[in-house]
C-alpha cells in the first residue's frame, strides 16, 4: 500500500506530463540555440588563430636554392608547350611530354585507364596519364611526395591551366640536382580531370578488377605516398592563390598543410588563401565577412564534390590540396612570380621532406574563419548537437506521451487516477518494425535502381537521356512512397510509437553524418529539423493540411529544387520566372545523375545516404501522417 499513496509518483508524472505539454516549446529552443551558437562562432572568442603544430614543417627551415637558371627554363619550356598544344587539339601531347621528363632524369611511365560508362548503352571513354618518379638518393623507395598537374587540352570548356605544366618539369630538372631528398617525388600528369588522378590512386594502392573505372596496371610505383600538391596553374603571370581544401566527402587535409601553404606563399610574395578572390590579403574584421567565410566553406564542404584533384587523396589517407594560381586581369608581360611560384613549390617539397611520420598533429576537422583564423571540431559541434539532439529528446518525450498523457487537473482524484502510468498501453513493436521494413526497402531500391542493367538498357533502348531517364525512374519510385498509405493496411500500429522511431532514426543520423561531415550534417539539419519538430498530426483538418504541406516541403526531391532554383537565381538573376524554373529542372536533373555517377565511380556516399537513410525517414513521417489517431 506503500508504493500506491507514494507522492513521488504523482510528482513523477506530472513532470512528465509537462514535458509532453511543451515538448514543441522545448525542441524549437533548443534548435534556435544550435543555430544561433553557430553564428556566433565567427566573433574571435569562439575561434583560434591558427599556427604549427608539425616543428618539421616550419617554412622558416627553408632556404631557397632556386636561381635564374631554372626561371629561363619555364619560360622556354612554355613557349615549347604552346607550339605542341596546337599540334595535339584533343589531347595530351605525350611524345613532348615523355621526352622532357627523360631528358630531366626522371623514371617515366604512362598509365591507361578506362571507364566503362554505366548509362548510355555501354559506352566506354579511355584516358592516360603520364608520372615520372625522382628516386631519394638518400633512402630506398619507402615514403614519397606527389606534384600533380591536370592537362586540360585547348578546346576545353574549363579553365586553361596547362601553364602548371612548366613548372612542374622545371622543378623536376631543379630536384634532380640535389642530393637531400629523402623521399620519392611523383610527377604525375593526369587526363579527363578527376577521373584520371581517381584511376591513378586506385591502379597504385591496388583499385578492385571489374569495377566501372577500370584503372589498368602501373608499371612502377614508388614509396607510400606521404602528401600531395595539385597545381592549378592559370598563367605565368599570377595575381594570387586560391587554396582548394574540400575533398572527397567533405574530408580535409591537415591544417598544418594549409598553414603551410600560406605562409610560404606570403612569404614569396604572393597573397594565398582559402577562397582567395584578390591580391589583398583576406584580413576583414567585419563579423558579416567572416560569417559569409565559413557559410561558404560550409556549402562547398556540404556535398562531398571535390574540388580539385586533390580531393580524391584524402579517402587514401594523404593529406593534399590544390594551389589555384589565379591570372592578372591585366597581362604584364613580366612574369616576375615565376621566381615565387617555384620557391614556393620548393619550400613545401623541402618541408614535406623533413617529416618524419604522417601528419598527425594538427587539425582534420575545421571551419576557416579567416586565412589565420579557424574553428576547431571541439568549437562547432555544439551547435549541430543542439539542433540534432532536439529530434533525440522530442523522441523521448513522445515515448513519454504513451504512458503519460493529458493536463493537470484541480482535483486530487483526478491527478490521482492520471499519475498512474499506463503499465496497458500497446505499443505494437512488431507492426512498427514491418512499416519500418518496407520503407527501407523502397530506399534500398531507390539505390539499387541505377545499377539494374535491365532499366539502364531499357531506358537507352527508349532514346531517353540519362538525365530523363533517372529522373522518370526516381519520380516513379516517388509515386509510390506518396501513395503508400493508401494501399498498404495501417491498423493496429502505434502512430506514437512510429513517430518515435522515425525521430529516433534521423536525430541520430544526423550526429553521425555530422562527424565526418559537419557541414552536410549542419546544412541538413537547418532544413530538417524545424520542419520535423512543427509537425504535429492534429484532429483538425487544417491541422493536418499544414502538417503534410511541411513534410512534403522535406522530401529530398523539394529540397534539391529549393536549392537548386535558388542557386539559378543567384547565377541567372536577369532570368524571367519560366525560364528560370526551366533551367532550375535540367540542373536539377543534372544533379541527381551526378551523384548516381559520383557514387559509382569515386565513392561519394551522399546519393546512398539519402537514398538509403532519408529517404525513408520521410517515407515514415507520411505514413504517420496518414495514419492519424
């Protein structure tokens, strides 16, 4: 009789009851202070100055060595380039190429690679690349370093970058002299962009047989790959340098790299920096410059495209990044940065030499602020645990509400009776578990649909576009999650219990995407969770009408075409209404057969997160709207 008039109970419960009463209150606050300590994290007391944490990397052990000889030597060698780029229109001029780097004393050998296309009715695209090694004179083939430089041939439509390509064959000859290096320098000259550097990883660490990008065979390799620069050169007249960081799936190279490229580029003379626009250095103290700063790195970080062939590095565990030398507006004609760039090349090289073990000191995981300030990982995971965890505590507080449940009462007989759990209420496990079934399983189909080798004949033998055709086969897939609670029998499931498990599952989701990418967990999570919170399946129709407006705003599709529209309308902005949702549906399309593609052949895991996590996760927030109490 003790444990029936216990008041603790009844205090119990009427705490609880509280918390099932305000829970909306509660999850939107806590998702307002996620959102708000982010935006504080650009003001200086929530960010650090950044600085070396590698001693073996300090630029200032460097002296350069670099004379006029090897300056003269770019230049003619670019004179030469030119003439040979208008004999091969289409393609990398292989035999100039082959005969520099021999002549320069380096091992060299071509790599072929094809990509056996899977849309299109098996069309195949082949590439080669061309690598020269300079063997350390004063250690075997343990540990190198890679310099690589992506040739973009004269009708490309990206932008020219072939001048990289001297400086790279001057440095080699330049490094072939000295007797100090300790490790093997790769000179790699890719083709086809990011598909030849990807085919030239996976052939040297060993890539799969049989897959869509057949990487082919190396014919020598050199020591474990220890770091790696990608040179995008667009002239040898250079205003600036922007640093490119953002690999595969968000990863990023080591702060200490970074830092490294900065300060040696500052100290040769010519400005570098993330996101560098301009020849003057990137020193704002405006709150709204930094905030835009990190929203920018956030965004590009966000959909795991690399962007540089560095990127493709990082699932390899080197840290890389990519010098975008940036032309003058006004050619000078003087050239004089020829002298830097190469120092600069020369100084990270001889950096890289001293270490001693991999980078592993410093930061992986930041935000830039500014060029010499960052956010540690520390710093900016609050914010995405606030939002992230709001949809965790609403789930506990809905796993309250079936066992305590209505208002305070005036009358002790009434709290009396309304204190007591409801030890009888069902909870249907079984029948939560099937719902949950078949929404995974339309996710896995929404993955698996791009690999069927009968719909991708079919929809070739139907002269259908890629683009169109897996756009019809998503929107098919579509059709039927929307129609689902129609057809398929809800009685007897526990709409609560439904409610719960979905929160359950996107709350934690979005924790664990945000620790390898907290900029695709943050991005999510700004779009994601308010909506999630706000649905409230209600007994009005109004109620409900509002509640399935919210979540079809959160199917992955809508989000995609918010995104892209506005990002049209950003680009496109003299665009009328019509032909901006025209052009928005063809990127839009564009977009969804790029990260089928990039799934395929480089890994990037953002198709198959969403195919595979939240897609169903929306599946089951329309199926809990459809199936009101």
């Amino acid at each position: 009789m003790g444990l029936l008039t216990n008041p603790s109970i009844s205090q119990k419960a009427k705490y609880c009851r509280k918390l099932v009463r305000y829970n909306t209150l509660i999850c939107l606050t806590l998702y307002l202070l996620g959102v708000g300590f982010f935006c504080a994290l650009p003001d200086g007391n929530f960010n650090s100055a950044t600085y070396f944490s590698e001693n073996a990397l300090l630029p200032g052990l460097v002296n350069s060595e670099l004379e006029m000889e090897t300056v003269n030597l770019v230049k003619s060698l670019s004179a030469e380039l030119q003439h040979e780029r208008e004999n091969y229109p289409k393609g990398l001029p292989y035999p100039w190429l082959l005969a520099k780097m021999r002549r320069f004393g380096l091992e060299t050998h071509t790599h072929n690679f094809t990509l056996n296309y899977p849309f299109g009715g098996g069309k195949r695209f082949k590439g080669e690349n061309v690598f020269g090694i300079l063997r350390a004179p004063r250690i075997a083939s343990t540990e190198s370093i890679v310099i690589s430089v992506p040739y973009r041939p004269p009708d490309t439509v990206h932008t020219d970058v072939s001048a990289g390509l001297p400086l790279m064959l001057a440095f080699a000859d330049f490094a072939r002299k000295k007797k100090y290096w300790a490790k093997d320098i790769i000179f790699l000259v890719t083709e086809q962009e990011q598909l030849g550097m990807q085919a030239w990883l996976e052939a040297y660490h060993g890539g799969e047989e049989g897959r869509i990008l057949d990487s082919g065979m190396l014919r020598a390799r050199a020591g474990s790959i220890q770091a790696a620069i990608n040179l995008e050169v667009q002239s040898l007249d250079i205003n600036h340098i922007n640093l490119k960081i953002e690999g595969l799936n968000g990863q990023l190279p080591n702060l200490d790299l970074h830092n490294l490229v900065q300060k040696l580029s500052s100290k040769n003379g010519i400005i570098a920096g993330y996101k560098q626009t301009s020849s003057s250095p990137k020193r704002s103290f405006r709150y709204q410059d930094k905030l835009f700063n990190v929203l920018s790195m956030v965004f590009s970080q966000a959909s795991g495209v690399p962007t540089g062939n560095h990127g493709l590095f990082h699932k390899y565990g080197i840290e890389a990044l990519t010098l975008e030398a940036v032309k003058r507006d006004k050619v000078q004609q003087q050239f004089q940065e020829i002298g830097s760039m190469l120092r600069i090349i020369e100084g990270i090289s001889r950096s890289l030499n001293n270490l001693l073990e991999r980078f592993h000191q410093s930061f992986f995981f930041y935000l830039l602020v500014s060029n010499d300030r960052f956010v540690s990982i520390g710093d900016y995971m609050p914010s995405l645990a606030l939002m992230a965890g709001s949809l965790l505590i609403k789930a506990f507080i809905h796993y309250l509400s079936l066992y305590y449940s209505g208002d305070e009462s005036d009358t002790n007989e009434k709290e009396e009776v309304e204190s007591k759990p409801k030890n009888n209420t069902e909870i249907g496990y079984f029948s939560v578990g099937i719902v949950l079934l078949v929404a995974h399983s339309i996710g896995a189909l929404v993955m698996f649909l791009p690999h069927s080798e009968t719909i991708n004949q079919y929809l070739y033998g139907a002269n259908f576009s890629t683009q169109y055709g897996l756009f019809t086969v998503f929107q098919a897939v579509l059709t039927i999650a929307l129609t689902l609670p129609w057809f398929c029998t809800m009685r007897g499931i526990n709409a609560e219990a439904l409610h719960v498990a979905v929160l359950l599952e996107l709350g934690t989701a979005l924790l664990a995407v945000g620790m390898l990418n907290f900029s695709l967990g943050f991005s999510l999570s700004v779009f994601l969770v308010p909506v999630v919170i706000l649905i409230r399946p209600a007994v009005s129709k109004t109620g409900q009408l509002f509640s399935k407006l919210g979540c079809l705003l959160i199917n992955p599709f809508v989000i995609l075409y918010c995104v892209v529209i506005g990002l049209t309308w950003h680009l496109f902005p003299e665009l009328a209404f019509k032909p901006l949702l025209n052009k928005a549906h063809t990127a839009a399309m564009d977009a969804i057969t790029y990260s089928v593609v990039d799934s395929m052949i480089y890994g990037n895991w953002l198709f198959d997160m969403v195919a595979l996590i939240f897609v169903p996760c929306w599946i089951l927030l329309w199926v809990r709207l459809s199936n009101q109490d």
